[in-house]
C-alpha cells in the first residue's frame, strides 16, 4: 500500500479522486484539501513524512512545495496542458456570444501557455491584458486586479487558474471561466506515480547482501579481557549480529576468520541502515576492534555478494566504515537520515554535570547507554549487564548503584531466579537519558 497526499482545492481534488478510482487499489489517495495555495507549505510541513508521494492539483501548489522542501523525489503534479485553456476558452466563447473582444488572463510566472494555446486557434481578441503571478500570491489579489479592469471597462471577460478568483467574478457577474487541468493530465500524473512505485518495489526487492568484516587480530598492548576469553568476545559479537540479522529479516551466516554476512532484500538493508551503524560503533566502542561493512546489491544472489565483498575492499580506499555498492556496480551514496551516529552527550549540560558530580565517566555511560538501545531492553538485571560488557556481575552493581543515585535508571521490579537465590533486581534507564 502507498500512500499519495493529493494537496489542492477542493474542486480539484474531487476530479483527481475521480480519475483516480480506476488505478489499483494499493495507490491510496488521501486529500489534503487547501483554501488558498498558500497553506501547501501548512500541510508540508505537518504531513511531508507520512506520505510516500504527494500529487498536487497543478503547478501552483506544486512550485510552493518544491521551494519548501529540498527532497523533490515524492513530488508529481497535474500539468497545465493547453486542452485546459482550450476548455476555458470554449466556455467563455459560450458565456459571452462571442464578445470577448478584450480578455484578462492570469497566469503562473514563466509559463507559456497563453501564446502557445493562442497560437494554435484563430479567436478574435483585440486586446489581451495577461497578469503573471507568483505562488504564494494572494488569490484575492488577482481578482481585484481582474475586477478593475472590468469596472473600468477595459476588458469583456477573465480566464482564471484559480476556482476561488471565478467564485467571486460570478457573484459580481463579471464573465469568467477557470482554466482547469484535464482528465487525460490527471490521468498521466497518476499513471507516472503508478510507474514510479512498481520501480521503488522492484528496487526494494532486490536481493542485498552486507558483509560485517571484523578485524581478530590481537594486540598484546590491548586490553587483557580481550585475549584471555576470545569466545566470549566472538559469542558476544555474534550476539549482536544475529539482532541484526533479525530485524534485517535476513539469514546470518558466519564465513570465517571473522567476516560474517547477512542476506536480505535492498529495501529492508536500507531501511536498517541506522542499526548497521549503531552496531558497528557498538562493537567497536565495547570490544575495541576495527570494524567495517560492505552492502552489494543484484538481481542475483551471486551478483549482490560479489558487489558485496567489492564494496569491502573500498572500506579502506574510501575511508568509510559503510560502502554501498548498487546492481549496477556503482558506489551509493549513504543515505544521512539513516547512518546516523549515536548520539553524543556533548550538548547536554545537565547531564554532564550530573555524571561529574556522580563521578560517572561519559564512556560508562554510553556504553550502558547504547547497550540498552541496541537490545532494545525495556527492563534489565546487573547479570544482563555484565555479560554485554565483559565485566564482573559485582562492577555491574556498582556501576547501576551509582546510576540509580545519580537518577538515570530506577529500579523497576524483581526477577527470581530460583527457590533459594536471592531475586535479581530488575533496572530501567529513564526515557529522557536514551
């Protein structure tokens, strides 16, 4: 199912809507009904992340949008043909006998419209008074503008792109007609969201591969956890990637000497792409290996883990933690909104100095932190603690004592363990330190 905001007025809308019931049912059309152009930037700003396209009625509300928000990919409009002018004319021709000897027309900047609709047909204007406006004119404007010159009887009828200028010339029965777009234009637009979406569905099933290469080679000069219990570290890491796995909907498969790879589609690799790289900080932060990814796309199994394992080899050339390599061999940029970085406490005063005062360090913290986010831990004991981070379950309680003094988690419950042991207890971090 897409969702498509269609963003016009109201009597544009239901034509759209009306065209619209003959294309599948997985195109959902929802309206965003306006009163004036100008509260298409309204409806952007509070509606642009939940829709997957946006149709706009005509170019006017499409110019707004497009000069408000920077991502142009969801955007189509309804193109003012010159059929539409043909209509409008046709109509006043009707309305007025034929006198319309003087005409006043608006139209939207740069647009060509007028001369290339006039043309193509012989009309006997004498005289053409032509208003050019910008988007985010008050339509009002242009009707007072059209009213003058008819008051003053310099002209004999108006074409108007907007319904709400036409609305108020008939209740001053001043002869107007409003240059519409047409079915057959509405019916493009929409025909080109259709296209549009089967090409995103198609990309979103292709097969992806990402391949985790960490880096197992020992240093004496690191910490010593890290050389007296390899499989814990080694159980642990793969830990984390089999949650990755999971959310990726992937197969985790681990090939040795610590490269690991996880099979999956295009759409569902791109949208975890955040948790990729909270995973990959994670490691490294916890267990101080180098750590790199390498994602390869293809219509084939084969081709995608080929590009997979390129994109690997241009970790280190490109001095990137994370290469996209696409079905047709080309680097990908990363998308922003999903590589974001863990956050950092560096901006936030208060809990800075509440840390300090606790004599907490920050990379405790973070550690904890991060842990619980990666997990997706609603609750959590010492013992849950202790074995992500590799430290004893008693440093556990001491470093939860002092955070739960410090006002960052609170204790939440107990958990018992068995007949005779004491309960563990059970500890949450405040939603506002996540």
């Amino acid at each position: 199912m897409y969702k498509i905001g269609v963003v016009g007025p109201e009597e544009s809308i239901e034509r759209i809507l009306d065209v619209a019931k003959n294309f599948p049912d997985y195109l959902h059309f929802i309206p965003l009904v306006y009163r004036t152009a100008k509260e298409t930037i309204e409806i952007m700003d509070k509606h642009f992340e939940e829709y997957d396209y946006f149709l706009f009625s005509g170019p006017i509300p499409y110019e707004i949008a497009k000069n408000e928000v920077s991502d142009h990919e969801k955007f189509f409009y309804v193109e003012a043909f010159e059929t539409g002018f043909y209509q409008a004319l046709l109509q006043i021709i009707a309305l007025t006998n034929y006198r319309i000897d003087r005409l006043s027309i608006d139209i939207l900047k740069n647009s060509n419209i007028v001369d290339i609709s006039l043309d193509q047909v012989s009309v006997p204007i004498k005289k053409l008074i032509v208003k050019e406006f910008d988007p985010l004119i008050d339509y009002y404007e242009l009707y007072e503008h059209h009213e003058e010159l008819f008051r003053k009887n310099k002209i004999d009828a108006v074409l108007t792109c907007y319904p709400e200028v036409k609305k108020l010339l008939d209740k001053n029965n001043i002869p107007a007609a409003w240059i519409s777009t047409t079915k057959l234009a509405t019916q493009q637009a929409i025909e080109a969201i259709e296209q549009r979406t089967q090409i995103s569905y198609f990309k979103r099933t292709q097969i992806g591969v990402c391949m985790i290469d960490i880096d197992t080679s020992i240093d004496k000069e690191q910490d010593e956890t890290l050389s007296n219990d390899i499989q814990l570290t080694t159980l642990k890491m793969n830990e984390s990637l089999l949650i990755l796995s999971r959310d990726m909907n992937g197969s985790f498969f681990e090939i040795g000497d610590g490269t690991y790879m996880i099979i999956s589609s295009r759409g569902e690799i791109i949208d975890n792409l955040n948790l990729l790289n909270e995973t990959i900080q994670f490691l490294k932060n916890s267990w101080k290996r180098n750590i790199v990814a390498g994602i390869g796309f293809g219509d084939s199994s084969l081709k995608a883990e080929l590009n997979a394992r390129k994109a690997i080899l241009k970790t280190e050339s490109n001095r990137k933690e994370i290469v996209i390599i696409d079905n047709l061999g080309e680097i990908m940029d990363l998308p922003l909104e999903k590589t974001r970085v863990l956050s950092t406490i560096s901006n936030n005063a208060e809990l800075l100095r509440i840390l300090k005062d606790r004599n907490i360090s920050i990379q405790s913290f973070e550690r904890v932190r991060d842990i619980v986010r990666l997990k997706k831990w609603n609750q959590f004991s010492s013992k849950d603690l202790a074995l992500e981070l590799n430290m004893s379950n008693r440093n556990a309680q001491h470093l939860l004592l002092s955070f739960k003094e410090a006002g960052i988690v609170k204790q939440v419950g107990e958990e018992k363990v068995s007949r005779r042991g004491r309960p563990r207890l059970l500890y949450q971090i405040k939603k506002s330190f996540l």
